[in-house]
C-alpha cells in the first residue's frame, strides 16, 4: 500500500522483485489514486494500481484473495 496519489514506476521496484521470482501470482498496488487501472510493465510483469475504496470492496465482496 502507498499513501500516494500518483504512482511512478519507481513505486514499484519492489513489486517488480517480487513479480520476477513469483510470477504465477498477481500484483496489487493499493494507492490514493483515483482510478484503478492495470500496468503492463513487460510482456511478463502486470502490476494492478486499485484505489484503496475500491479495493476494500472487491476484499469484501470475495472478488480477490
């Protein structure tokens, strides 16, 4: 989770390690953005950026984990 309302790719270096050893599983960024959208970082690496509401949502609605 970052409290940030505009992420960079540098926001996601961390993701980007974890994608590269684990890449069956999928990415979430959780941010103050306004709109969620999907990152594709290379033909491999997709990262999703959800804003925290509408995250909470699709946790609670059983849409993810």
């Amino acid at each position: 989770m970052k409290i940030s309302k505009d992420i960079s790719r540098k926001d996601l270096k961390g993701l980007i390690a974890f994608k590269e050893e684990n890449p069956e599983t999928q990415a979430y960024l959780i941010c103050l953005e306004k709109e969620s959208r999907l990152i594709n970082l290379d033909s491999d690496i997709k990262v999703n950026i959800v804003n925290d509401e509408e995250f909470l949502e699709m946790l609670w609605n059983g849409l993810i984990f």
